[in-house]
C-alpha cells in the first residue's frame, strides 16, 4: 500500500479545471482590474497617494465626468432639439434664469463656504450629493424642456461651481512634498478634462436612448463622488492658523489681509485671467449659434461644433500638461505672453476670417486659459500669506465664475456676425493683456545672486 501514489484530490485548487476557472476569471476582471489599477498608479505617483491628492485627483474626475453628463443632456434639449431661432430664445431664458441669478448668488459662494473651514469634505459631498438629486428632478422633465428644468439647472450651476471653490481651497493643503501648487493643479485639472472627455460619448450613447439616461448616469456618479468626498485626510478639514481675505482690501492698517496687499501682480493676473474666462464663456455661446447658422465649409452644424469643440478641449489639456512641465518663475511673464499669444490670434480672426481661423483661436484660448490659470495660481502661492491663502483661492474662483457668465451673456446677445464677434474677443482679450502687462512690469524682481524672500515658485 506504501507504494500506491496519493491521489490528488481537485479540491486543493490545483486541478486543471480550478486553473482554467482561475484563468478565465483574471481574463474577465483584467479589463476593469487592469485601467483601474493603472490609473490609481498614475494618480498617487511621486508622493500624491500619501499626501491624499490622488484622492482629490480622483474626485475631480468624478465631477468632471458627471457635469459632461448633465451638460449633454441640457444641450440636446436646449439647443439642438429646435431650429436656431428658438434655440436662442431657450439658451437667452435659460441665461436670464439661471446664469443671471448665478452672478449673484456666485459672490456670496466664497464667505459662506469660509464659515464652513472645518467641513470642507462635508461641503463636496454636499455638492456631489446635490447634483444626484437635482439631476434626477431634471430627469423628468428634461424631454419636455418645461421651466422648471432651468431653476433646476441653476441648482446644478452653483453646486458645481461651490465644489469648484472648495477644491481650489483644498489643494494647498495636500501638496507632496516635492510638488508645487502649479503641478498639483496641472495634475487635477489634467484628470478632469481626460474624465470629461471620456464621459463624452457615453453621455451622447445614453442620450441617443432618450434624454433622460444621461442624468441618470449623472446620478449614479455625483452618489459616487458624495461617498469618495469622504476618503480625503481629516487634515482637509483643519482650519488652524487661517484667515478670511478680501479682494477690495488695500488700506495698509487693515485687519483683515486681502490680495492687493500682497502685490499689484496678483490683481493684474487675476484680472487678465478674468479676461480669459469671460472669453471662454463668449467663444462657447457665440461659436455655438453662429457655427449652427452658418458652418465651417462643407461640414454640417454638428461636425463643425464638434470640430471648434475638440480644438478647444485640446488645446486646454495640452496647455494643463505643458503647466505641469514648465517651471514657472516668472508666473507674471507666462500670463502677459499668453494673453499677448491670443489677442494676436484674435485679430487674425478678425481681419481673415475664417472656419481655420475660428478652430485654431478656440485651441488657443483653451491652451493659454490653461497655461494663464496655472500661472495665477503660482502667483498666489508665492505672495499670498499661508494664513489666507486657502480663503484667496476661494474668492478668485468665484470671481473667475463670474467673468465667464459675464462673457456668455455678451454671447448670446451678439448678432450672428463672424467678423463682430472675433472683434469683440479681441477686444475682451485686450482688456486683460494689458492688465497682464501692468502685472509683469510690476512683478518683483530679484538679483540673480539674491535669495528672494519668498519661495520660489517652480
């Protein structure tokens, strides 16, 4: 009996058949496991898991994929489901419903969300869990486009936009030790406009079921993102040491520190990219109407949308990713010469236009706003005092919100004229170029061999 081999019993888990079920469900899980596992990696690289900015880097691209839902499904009601002329009066009563209030409640988002210092991820997954709801309010009526789908809409708006401050405001206080602020949002920004272009054709796949299935699918990932606002560190909520700063404050003797006191550059970037969002909002509302009345040569309205669409998105990942790269130590010399790059641009629209004309000015606004609010950022980690910092993010996203309302209403009220309306964003770029060059003529200046008294900003 003694030379009688053990028989290997299957259940051990090393039978052929438990090795080819093995085998099968790696293959089945791999293409979910694997993209999963490689985006984590690429997230929480050089330092970002530790610091919990890959969990923020995640949930911005949560948000960023859900907005592209909600924003699918408005624009197949609102603007393509009726001829142009209606569609200007649904996208003016849907300005004077929702954006309008919007560019007063948008002041107010910054000093409330600074009373709320230690809930600052109570204040995302409020946000997140906001938009669930309101998109699933929308659901109902979005097929009929009735009015009650634009205060809805307006909900959405300021949700969006309040964990947009928060975020902003968030940032600082994960940063790796090897990281800048201006990499840091490079990273963030790069994750949510990559999120928001690969929820593109999966809204418009939902949308072509009704116009409905895309806010459900925002509702199911705002719930995503209600949850995943928690797993940020505790240290998102640590307020110690900080202060609430004032845009208008300039009075030397003031108790309350705001950004002029700091240095004219801050204002004068901020500004300038004000000029940049306000043109933003105008390009997006102008090109949306004039290309569907009169589209580029030989496309139909939808491709030649789709066209300007795709440059602009472009143009602004690439500008994100070259701000990530750049060492930016004169943050004050990058954002003249990018407003300087697009009002020249602007002009050439102008006086040649054309279709090309229109696609490459859209790529350049998206890379230079990138590149310019990279910038901005750099330059408030370099003169705004930590113990305000969180608070002067706050109230310069908010008033960069405003300036984008502010240019889509120039927008839809502009007559359908090509050359006006490339006439007109010169003239808004214009404004901020030369705010942009006051900045950098006054931006500090250090001898090469002099340690400058600020950290260098890289």
């Amino acid at each position: 009996m003694s030379s009688v081999a053990p028989v290997r019993s299957s259940d051990d888990g090393s039978g052929p058949a438990r090795r080819a079920g093995r085998a099968v469900g790696r293959a089945l899980h791999l293409p979910i496991t694997g993209p999963a596992k490689g985006i984590r990696r690429a997230t929480h690289a050089h330092g970002a898991g530790e610091s919990g900015l890959g969990r923020l880097i995640e949930l911005h691209a949560i948000n960023g994929a859900g907005d592209m839902m909600i924003t699918v499904a408005l624009a197949s009601t609102v603007f393509f489901s009726v001829p142009t002329d209606e569609a200007r009066g649904r996208v003016a009563l849907y300005l004077a419903i929702t954006m309008a209030p919007f560019t007063v409640l948008a002041p107010v988002i910054g000093p409330l969300l600074d009373r709320l210092p230690h809930g600052r991820r109570a204040s995302m997954a409020a946000a997140m869990l906001a938009r669930a709801v309101l998109a699933l309010l929308m659901s109902a009526v979005v097929a009929t486009g009735g009015l009650q789908l634009y205060p809805e809409a307006l909900g959405v708006l300021v949700a969006s936009k309040s964990y947009g401050v928060v975020r902003s405001a968030v940032v600082p206080r994960l940063l790796p030790p090897t990281f800048s602020l201006v990499k840091a949002n490079s990273r963030v920004t790069l994750a949510g406009l990559l999120a928001t272009g690969a929820a593109a054709p999966v809204a418009a796949g939902l949308n072509s079921i009704g116009p409905q299935w895309p806010l459900y699918g925002a509702c199911v990932i705002f719930m995503g993102g209600a949850f995943a606002a928690f797993t940020l560190p505790h240290k998102v909520d640590e307020a110690r040491g900080e202060r609430r700063a004032r845009l208008s404050t300039h009075e030397a003797h003031s108790k309350r520190p705001g950004l002029r006191t700091v240095t004219r550059s801050v204002l004068c970037g901020l500004l300038a990219n004000a000029a940049m969002r306000g043109l933003s909002g105008f390009l997006i509302f102008f090109l949306a109407f004039l290309l569907r009345e009169h589209p580029l040569a030989g496309q139909s309205a939808a491709v030649s949308l789709g066209i300007v669409g795709v440059s602009a998105g472009v143009g602004n990942a690439c500008g994100t990713a070259v701000g990530a790269w750049l060492r930016a130590r004169a943050p004050e010399v990058i954002v003249a010469s990018v407003l300087c790059v697009t009002l020249g641009m602007a002009v050439l629209a102008a006086v040649l236009y054309s279709g090309v004309f229109m696609a490459v000015l859209a790529a350049t606004a998206g890379f230079c706003q990138a590149l310019a609010k990279l910038s901005l950022d750099a330059m408030i980690q370099r003169d705004v005092p930590e113990a305000v910092r969180t608070s002067a993010f706050a109230r310069s996203e908010t008033l960069l919100q405003v300036a984008w309302v502010l240019g889509g209403a120039i927008g839809i009220v502009l007559p359908l004229n090509g050359v006006l309306g490339m006439s007109v964003a010169a003239v808004i770029v214009a404004l901020g170029a030369t705010m942009a060059v006051r900045g950098a003529l006054s931006a500090p200046r250090h001898h090469p061999h002099q340690h400058p008294s600020r950290p260098r900003v890289a």
